[in-house]
C-alpha cells in the first residue's frame, strides 16, 4: 500500500479515465488523493499523463511533475 497522501512516483495511466477530445482513447483522469483533487492529463497520446495539476481544499492548483521527460533538472529532490 501507499502512504496516504501521497500520489506515485510512476506515470499515471489514464487508461481508465475520460475521453475529452473525442478520439476514442482516455486521456483525462480526475482522481482525489487525500484532500487534493488531482486531474493527470496526457497529452501525447501514451496513456500515460504528461501533465498532473493538483487542485488542493484552497482550489490553489499545482502542477506536479511527471516522470516523463519535462522534470525540471534542477529538481533540488537529490540533496
Ligand atoms: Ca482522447
Ligand atoms: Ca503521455
């Protein structure tokens, strides 16, 4: 099991999810984790998202990175 509150570090697949622009293949997931709403999007067509906002009690939302080739290299995570 995962802590609660705390989403995977692996690629969210959207297979299960919503079809929002009509080509037949999921591309939009809305899940809740904890307290924070959290929508992954993929944008190129994987399955797997590109893009994941969380959407917190505060509806602050934040985009959280991905592994997925656009994470920030100087991510300070390593120190
Ligand atoms: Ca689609
Ligand atoms: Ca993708």
């Amino acid at each position: 099991m995962d802590e609660p509150g705390r989403v995977p570090d692996e690629a969210f697949d959207v297979g299960t999810g919503f079809d929002t622009d009509g080509d037949g293949r999921p591309d939009t997931l809305v899940t809740v984790d904890g307290i924070d709403l959290v929508v992954a999007i993929d944008i190129d067509g994987d399955r797997f998202a590109d893009q994941v906002l969380r959407i917190g009690p505060d509806a602050v939302v934040r985009e959280q990175a991905v592994d997925g080739g656009f994470v920030d290299p100087d991510d300070p995570g390593d120190q």
